[in-house]
C-alpha cells in the first residue's frame, strides 16, 4: 500500500486540530441586490466563489508550511498575511464546533439550483465534508498525528526535503519552519498528554516504535539529508552570493542540530514519559466510541451511504469473485500457476517505467497535461518504517513541479512497476494534475476524499497488471486477481481489528484460510490495523467502489459502454465522495 501524500498536511498541521481541517468561516452572504433577477445566476456564482476561495485562503494560512505546499505564490490568491510556522495544537478549546455550524450556515444562504455544475459539486461536496465533522465532533480525543507509517514523524523529514525553493522568501521561510520544529513537537506532546489524561493515548508497543523511529532519525541528522538537500537546492540560487550562501548553509545546519533533533528529542522524551498511560488496547473497537470513531474514519474517506458491515459483505464477494477468477483461469491452463513465481516486468528503472505507462494508458484514459516529474529514494534513516512510495502533490500554481518517493527498503524491485502505476501513470499524479489543470474550485482542494484519491491510484495499480509483457494475457489476469484479492483480505483485517474487534489470533485464523500461515505475518498486520485504522480501507473500499461504479455504468450503457469515457467522467469530476459519482452517473454517455 502507498500511504503519503502532502495533502495530509492540512489535517496533521493545521492550528485547530478540533474536528475540522477547515479554518474559521466568517463570510457573510450579501442579499442585498437579490432582488436583481436578471443577473441572479451570476451574482450567486460570484458569491459562491468569493465563500469558497474565502474558506480556502482562511485554511491554508493557518502555517507556512501548509501554505507552501498548496500555493507557490500566495499574493496571486489575495494571501498577504499568514501565520508563520508549523503551527499549535489546540489544547484550550479542542471540542469548539462554531466554525463548522458558521460555514454550514453560510453555505446553506446559497440556492443550489442557481450555481453553476461545477459549483454544485463543491457544494454538496462541502457539505457532506462539513455534515460528517460535525456529525462527530466529539470524538476529536481519538484524532493523533502519530503513527508508524503515515506518522508525522516519518513524513516531516521528507516535506523538508521537498520543501521547493522558488525564489529568495522561501529560503527564509524554510528556516523559520525548521526552526520551529522543536515548538510544533512540544505542542504535539501537550496535545498527547491532553489524549492521555482522557484515556486516549496509543499502547506501549506502538510508542516504543514511534520512540525508535525518532531516535533512529536523530542519530543521522546532523550530517543527513536535511543538510544536503538544503544546500543542493540553495546553491542553484545565482542571485546569492558565496558569503550569502554560506551564510544560509550555518543557520541551516544550526536550525537542524539546535531545532529539528531537539524537536525529535522532545517527541521521543515526551513519549517514553506517556508510553504506559494508556487505558486500552487492541483495535479502535475496543475504546469508549471505538466503533463510532472507525464509522467516521471511514465515511469521511468514502461519502458512500453504506454500513461497515456492508463494506464488510462487499469485501466477502470480492475476494470470492477474484479466487474463482484464479480458479477458472487455472482450470483452463493448469499450468498457469507454475509461471506464478516468475511473472514480472521486463522494465525496472523508474523513468523508463513512467514513459512506459505514458504510452500504454493513451487508448484508455484522456490525455492530461503535460507536466514534468521526478523520482527520488528515500532515506536510509527512514526506510525501515516510511512507506513504500509516495507522491508528492505539486502546488496548485505549479502543477509542473512533480515528485515520486520510492523506498529502497520496502522490498522487491519486481513491484516497481505497479508503484509507478499507483504513484505516476495513471495514478497520483496523472489523476491530481488532471484535477489541477480543470482550474476547480480552490476549496475542493482541502477536502478531497481519501476513498477516491487512494481508491483511484489502487484501482490503476490493479489495472497496470495488465500491461505486463509476459506475451500471457491470462497470467496478467491471474496476477490482477491476485493483487486485488489479496487487498481484499488486508481491507477485511482493518475492518475485522477495529470494528469487530478481532485479536491477533482472529486475523491467523482468518488469513490462513488463503495460504498465509506464518504467524508473523498476522502479526505484522494486526500492528498495522491498531496503528493506522481506516487507513487501507480508504485503498480497498475506494478501488471496490469504482470497480462497482464501472459494474453500474456498465449495466447502464451495455455495448455503448467505452472504458475511456468510464475513465474521463471520473476523472471530470475530480475528487468527490462516492455518493456524488453514483448519483451523476445519467451524465456518462
């Protein structure tokens, strides 16, 4: 699974940390020319926007750090004055909901039916988004920017050093930001401390890991990639000169030593100090709220009006419908199933893999923009806990600037090809530089649905199985089976941990049904679960759901069905809870 992406800085970063990543809403609707009906439609796609982008630049000032991640050059968006910093947790009034009753009070001043398509979909997006904070808002205390592998942790060394310097103010807001690490991190274990006192505090096993993590990357800060990364990027700066550069390159090598490896310092100390403070154990289930906590973590990705048990059901069938495909698949060439260790790609190198997927997804996906792209290795110091691969969303006024993270450490190279389908072509960044270059609406930025974004790149990753060149189109499709299946089962564990409330021993005796009997392997899982919960279901349930919306679009058309327009209508509209591409599904043609 490929878990990071830099849109999580908005919830991981943002100053409130209550129940929203969305800041406070305090536009006002004007009425008073409404009674102008000529010019009406306009006047209300002229307000809606000035709401939504108002919402947008209130949001994605809250930190620099944010800021720069979405936006290369805020002035152009209106954004002069804006927080500097990583920003604070709110430890004072975390459970305060007005913003959220503001911006639902606001959005309901507007008539739906006069906005423009695309705004229609904002809006409902915004308010199912805002609907479901709001619907469980008081379980804030269950919400942590710390775990072993999407852990803030793990990603803040990795923004750093993706941290773009585009002209002379970002070098100095960079240092500012990491001169702040060691503030954001005692802030986060006030937060900590806050979860602890109330019963909320993650297991002992779980914080001994996260402590490791952090005093691992400490031992290889002060001569790491934080130094050289900043001084490759500054030293292509012609406007400096060599003083001023070595000027910058001290302060930035004081800022790590004296700021970022005290903040890992103060993390880790604060950790070992609440490591056994915890009440409870095992999956979220097994918390005060557990499950209600599971339900929201799952319909905040999704937006699909289905129970989990449902979700449930759905994974049952899929993981049948894929063994049986394996079954017949075999049955018809018994000999299939010998080629399973040796199938593979014939292309292991990244960019070569990329130009690849470029040209191979052309008949069936529409052509996107142009864009440039990078990939990079992660650091040894974090390749033991960091993901797989990553994609790194560009700025919204620089949609050229891509970049893919792949882990040395994760595993097998023979799955490079997949990951690139997942992270590049069509995945991440083809889907995300689509959306960008269809100019929507800002806000719809801050509130993407992780069940399309990650289900979207899963589903393209399942797909790339085809694109194999093993001259065997039926050893592609047992593969494809295979993968999809196999992701069933992991979607079925995260469900079966934290909403069911299965032990260990119930994730071995489930997994060992499919050939998976070593004990260390339902261990691992079960680890992941309680770490991360929801987290590959927004993989599964959102590659499940576009499969079933493929199924119903198919059903609808029949011959007419053409998988390239399938592809473009989702890719039309974006990013969007699953409820929204069903009900608009008439639009296919």
């Amino acid at each position: 699974m490929k878990n990071i992406t830099k849109r999580l800085l908005i919830i991981l970063l943002c100053l409130s940390l209550s129940v929203s990543s969305l800041a406070g809403c305090g536009w006002q609707k004007n009425n008073s020319d409404s009674g102008q009906t000529q010019n009406y439609t306009s006047e209300e796609n002229t307000a809606f926007t000035e709401f939504a982008d108002g919402l947008f630049r209130e949001t994605v000032s809250s930190d620099t750090l944010t800021l720069h991640s979405y936006l290369q050059h805020p002035e152009n968006y209106g954004i002069t004055e804006y927080t500097k910093g990583l920003g604070r947790y709110n430890t004072e009034n975390p459970d305060d909901t007005s913003d959220i009753v503001n911006c639902l009070t606001a959005l309901g001043s507007f008539d739906r039916s006069q906005l423009s398509a695309s705004q229609q979909i904002t809006y409902d997006q915004l308010k199912k988004y805002l609907e479901t904070e709001l619907e469980y808002c008081d379980l804030y205390l269950f919400n942590t920017s710390l775990s072993t592998t999407v852990g803030i942790q793990v990603q803040l060394p990795i923004i750093y050093a993706e941290y773009a310097f585009n002209e002379l103010k970002d070098i100095d807001e960079y240092l500012s930001i990491i001169e702040d690490t060691d503030e954001y991190f005692a802030s986060l274990i006030d937060y900590e401390t806050l979860r602890s006192e109330n019963g909320y505090f993650m297991e002992s096993s779980l914080a001994g890991q996260i402590i490791e993590q952090c005093r691992t990357f400490i031992d290889s800060a002060n001569d790491g990639y934080l130094i050289t990364t900043f001084e490759e990027k500054l030293d292509s700066f012609s406007e400096l000169s060599e003083e001023e550069k070595n000027a910058y390159k001290e302060r930035n090598k004081t800022a790590v030593s004296e700021h970022v490896i005290k903040g890992y310092e103060i993390l880790a100390d604060g950790l070992e100090k609440l490591k056994d403070t915890g009440k409870y154990s095992g999956g979220l289930c097994n918390y005060p709220n557990g499950q209600k906590y599971f339900e929201y973590l799952v319909d905040s990705e999704m937006g699909w009006d289905k129970t989990i048990e449902e979700y449930d059901e759905l994974l049952d069938s899929y993981i049948t419908k894929n063994l049986l495909t394996i079954q017949g698949l075999m049955r018809k060439d018994p000999t299939i199933a010998d080629k399973f260790d040796s199938f593979g790609f014939s292309l292991t190198e990244p960019m070569e893999i990329l130009s690849d997927l470029k040209q191979k997804i052309a008949d069936d996906f529409p052509a996107g923009p142009d864009v440039n792209y990078d990939v990079k290795y992660i650091t040894e110091a974090l390749q033991d806990y960091a993901s797989p691969a990553m994609y790194f969303t560009p700025q919204i006024d620089n949609i050229s600037n891509n970049s893919i993270y792949i882990n040395p450490g994760s595993g097998s190279g023979s799955d490079i090809y997949t990951t690139l389908a997942h992270e590049g072509f069509p995945g991440h960044l083809y889907q995300i530089t689509y959306f960008a270059d269809s100019d929507p609406d800002l806000i719809r930025y801050l509130i993407e649905p992780g069940g399309y974004v990650e289900g979207w790149a899963t589903y393209c990753e399942a797909l790339s199985y085809q694109y194999a060149d093993t001259g065997n189109a039926a050893l592609n499709s047992m593969m494809q089976a295979n993968y999809a299946a196999i992701m069933c089962i992991y979607g079925k564990v995260d469900i079966g941990v934290n909403y069911f409330g299965w032990t260990e021993n119930d994730v071995y005796s489930f997994i060992s049904q499919y050939g998976f009997t070593d004990r260390s392997i339902a261990s691992q899982m079960y680890m992941q679960m309680i770490s991360e919960p929801a987290n590959y279901c927004q993989y599964v349930l959102g590659y499940v759901g576009f499969m079933e919306l493929k199924k119903a679009a198919s059903e609808k058309l029949g011959d007419s069905f053409n998988l390239k327009n399938f592809h473009k209508f989702i890719l039309d509209m974006g990013p969007v809870q699953f409820d929204i591409l069903f009900e608009r599904l008439n639009q296919l043609q």
